[in-house]
C-alpha cells in the first residue's frame, strides 16, 4: 500500500488536533474544576411552591429561585400550597425526599403560615410539634449527609396605623430560629428580610409584591383578588433574591453555585 | 362497522385541532428572554398565559430589531410561510427603527413601507395583523409629567393603520398613562430597576428605563389584552375563560 506525503502530512494533522484537544480538555479541568453534581429540595408551603401557568402571576419563591444557578444544580421544588410541617410528613412527602437525598445535597425548609393557622384544623401544628418536625427535617437530612437550611416563614403582607410592617409570625419564627441554634443549622431569616422588604416598599407599594388584582384586569382571576400572603411573580422573584443573599452570606458551598454574569 | 364508529369518534375528538396561532413580531420590549437575563421581562412573556388551548402564542419578537432588520435577517419570511387563515400577527417595532446613531435605525419612509408589507402580506395569507404603536419609555418632565418619546414613529404607526385599516393598539399611549399613574418614583418597578449586589445576574445593579420588570410586563400585557377586547378581534373569544369563584 502506498501512503502519500500528502495522506502522512493529514494524518500527523488529525492526531495533533486531537493531541491539543484532549491538552486544552487537560487545562480546562484544572481551571473550572468540575463539580458534583447536587440537588437542592425545597420543602415548604404556597408560598414557596410551583404554580401552573393557569394560575399566573401566582408565583413561589421557589419559581425564580431556580433560575439562578449553574447546571451543576437541579432544584426540587416539592413544596406544596396549604402544608404545615405535620401534613407534609402525614402525606409521605418528607418521606419521598428522604429516599432520594443524596450526600452533598441541600435541604430548604420553609413551613410556618400552615402550622400556626388555628382555626385550620386540618393543618394546624402546635408549638412542640412543630418543632419537633423541624428537628426530623434536620436529623434525616443529616443521616443521609445532606445539609439542611432551615427558613423563617416569608411576611405577610401586615402594617400598623403607623405604616410599620408588622411581624406576622412571631411564634413559629421564633422556633425556626431556636432550632437553628439548637443543632447549629444555617438559617436564612426570611421572616426579618421580608419585613424589612415591606417595610422598604411601604404599605401602598407593597401591594405590588402581592396577588392583588382589580377584576377584570387578569383573565385568570376574573373577579379580582387580595392576597397578602401570595406572591405575584414580581414579589416572588425579590424574596428569592433576599434568599440568595442570605446564602451567599453564610457562604454555603451552593452559594458558588449561583451564576454569576462576568 | 365498529371500526367505523371509532373513527367518526376520533373525527370528533381530533376535527377542531385548528389552532389560532398569534405571532409576536417586535423588538426586546415584547421579546421572550434568556434566563440569563432575568429579571427583564418581555410583554410578550406573561401575554402567554392569557389564552385557552385554541391559542399558541408564538413570540417571534428580538432584543435590538428594527422593521428593517426583522426583515432583513429573515426572520418575518418564515412568519408569513407559516401563516394560516385566521392566525394574528401582533406587530410592535419602533425603539429600534427611531433611533438615527443605531445599526438598526429605519427611515421613517421605510419604517412605513415596512409597516405595510407586514400587513399585505399577513392578509395575503388571510391572517389578521394588529398594529401596536411602540411601548412607553420611562421619562418624566422636572414636573413629573410623562414624555411621549416615541413622538414620531408612533404617529407612523398611527397612520398605516389609519390607511389600511387595521386594528390598532395605541399601547404607547396606554402605557404612558398606566406610567403616570405610578408617578416618577413608583413608575421604576414596572422597568428593570435592580440595586448592586440585589440580583445575582445583574451585579452592578441595573437602571433601566425601557425593559420591563416582571410586574411591567405583565401590566403591559393586560393592557394589549384589554385593547384586543376593546377592539372586538375574534381573538378575545379565546381568551381564557376562569369560572368566578365565590370569594371565602
């Protein structure tokens, strides 16, 4: 068989291209380590969950919070509209996290509006419940070598004859932050941030963070509505903002995670 | 003979599959964007939700065209090749066509003829275009009075319609005064406002006075949606249909 120079000279070429790729694939690893892959599950209430679009602009904070992160991250939105902690382990939802968290993975728990609704039977969790749910968030999380954060319920939307936001949560905020404490877990204030948010907004423009809508003005909600508890995307998109500043605060491992524009 | 059932059955069940498609054509103010982008929201974006299943919105808008460059880079040609009887073609240029020290500026005399070839050829196809003068900027007076900014091309727009009529949506207008009803300071949530280090994509912060915040966008959308009422299109009959629900 007879090889031309010409045939020699593309060979050589070909195996230098590859020669160079796999040199540059060789640089690339050590300049952008590459990282495991994790999960972040987020477990909560309404106010975190995801929402078909026939509902829009009902929005978690779960919603835009997904949009912020490299693909080294998969977020697990399982919150789920009207759950306390107590319903959402009755449900086997925990259960299902529980089975799949892997080492390495995140934990976002954020339950409270649900929990301390009285006069909802069916939801209602009482003090010492509560906590104790929380501290089985917490303990499971941490057998399966994932890391729990836990999170103050998000504000409503509260302000005094003064036009102070007023704290909506003070008993099962409070728990959050003790249990945090307690087992040394990251905690993001939500509840605090929130207020603050409100309060910065005032009691007029605050309404903008909310479901709130005249009738008519939005063919999903013909008659209108006047939420203070949920958020439109708007609002949700500025509590997933406070909830990534608190994280890259306590600068979490996820918070590198977190893309950024060069 | 019960295979002939199941198929008059079928013919029932799978016949009305003619859906409405509803073209958006236009600049970065309607167009749908890059995560990456985020928060800036198109009109276009939230105007998505609106409709019932007989409705595909396909948002065919770009950041930074004009007419002229819409055209250009091919992208209406494969809008018209698609276009169906009875499908809409929203149209909403200007930003870019008006503004002489930009690649992508147009004549008024070719903003115009440009105008009409998307209405001709729409209704060539037996499609319905909807003309939509270009969309508020924030700029207010030392007054706090709002500032037509789109003076001129929104009068162009104003006139083809006028000529060939065609269904207007005056939405500079209609967000001039949805803009000045929030007033100089509140007017920043409607539009791309974000302090340093507030959003992770936008590390600098952002003060943005023509792209939309989500709540901006979704005001802009309910305006062209309650105009599209307004105007009777057929298209406001499949608008969304939510039965009211008693309030607890």
């Amino acid at each position: 068989m007879k090889i031309s120079n010409n045939t020699i000279y593309r060979m050589i070429k070909a195996n230098l291209k590859k020669t160079l790729f796999v040199c540059l694939l060789a640089l690339l690893s050590f300049a952008l380590p590459i990282k495991k892959h994790i999960t972040v599950w987020m477990i909560g209430d309404s106010t975190m969950c995801e929402y078909d679009s026939s509902r829009f602009p009902l929005t978690g904070w779960g919603m835009p919070f997904a949009q912020y992160f490299d693909s080294s991250v998969t977020i697990k939105n399982v919150a789920k509209g009207g759950r306390s902690t107590r319903t959402f382990i009755a449900e086997d939802r925990w259960q299902k996290v529980v089975e799949n968290l892997k080492e390495g993975d995140y934990v976002f728990i954020q339950f409270g509006h649900n929990d301390e609704a009285k006069n909802y039977p069916d939801r209602y969790t009482t003090p010492d419940d509560y906590r104790k749910n929380l501290i089985k968030f917490i303990t499971e999380s941490r057998d399966k070598k994932a890391i729990p954060v836990l999170i103050t319920p998000v504000s409503r939307r509260k302000f005094d004859a003064n036009g102070n936001a007023i704290e909506t949560h003070e008993v099962y905020s409070k728990i959050v932050r003790e249990v945090a404490a307690q087992m040394d877990v990251h905690l993001v204030d939500l509840d605090a941030m929130s207020l603050k948010l409100l309060q910065q907004f005032g009691e007029k423009n605050s309404a903008l963070l909310f479901m709130q809508l005249e009738p008519g003005e939005n063919p999903n909600y013909p008659s209108g509505v006047h939420d203070n508890t949920h958020f439109n995307a708007y609002g949700a998109r500025h509590v997933a903002e406070l909830v990534l500043q608190a994280i890259n605060d306590l600068h979490l491992e996820v918070s590198d995670r977190i893309f950024k524009k060069s | 003979m019960p295979l002939s059932i199941l198929v008059l059955i079928m013919s029932f069940a799978i016949a009305p599959n003619k859906k409405i498609t509803v073209y958006l054509i236009g600049d970065s103010t309607m167009a749908d964007k890059e995560v990456t982008a985020y928060p800036e929201t198109g009109w276009g974006m939230p105007f998505h939700y609106f409709f019932d299943s007989t409705v595909v919105v396909d948002n065919r808008a770009k950041n930074g065209r004009s007419t002229r460059t819409f055209i250009e880079e091919g992208r209406w040609k494969p809008v018209v090749e698609n276009l169906k009887e009875g499908d809409y073609v929203l149209i909403q240029f200007g930003h870019n066509d008006e503004v002489p020290t930009k690649k992508s500026y147009t004549t008024p005399e070719q903003f115009t003829i440009n105008l009409e070839k998307f209405v001709s050829e729409s209704r060539s196809k037996n499609a319905i275009p909807v003309l939509i003068t270009p969309v508020a900027r924030r700029k207010f007076d030392s007054s706090g009075k709002i500032e037509e900014t789109h003076a001129v091309y929104t009068q162009l727009v104003k006139d083809v319609a006028a000529k060939y009529k065609v269904p207007l949506i005056d939405l500079d207008q209609k967000s001039q005064e949805l803009v000045q009803q929030f007033g100089p300071e509140a007017s920043k949530y409607l539009y791309n406002y974000l302090s340093p280090g507030e959003n992770p994509h936008y590390p600098a912060g952002r003060k943005d006075d023509t792209h939309f915040s989500e709540l901006g966008a979704r005001k802009m959308a309910e305006i062209v949606l309650y105009e599209i009422k307004s105007l009777n299109l057929g298209l406001a009959n499949h608008i969304r249909v939510v039965p009211v629900k008693e309030k607890k």
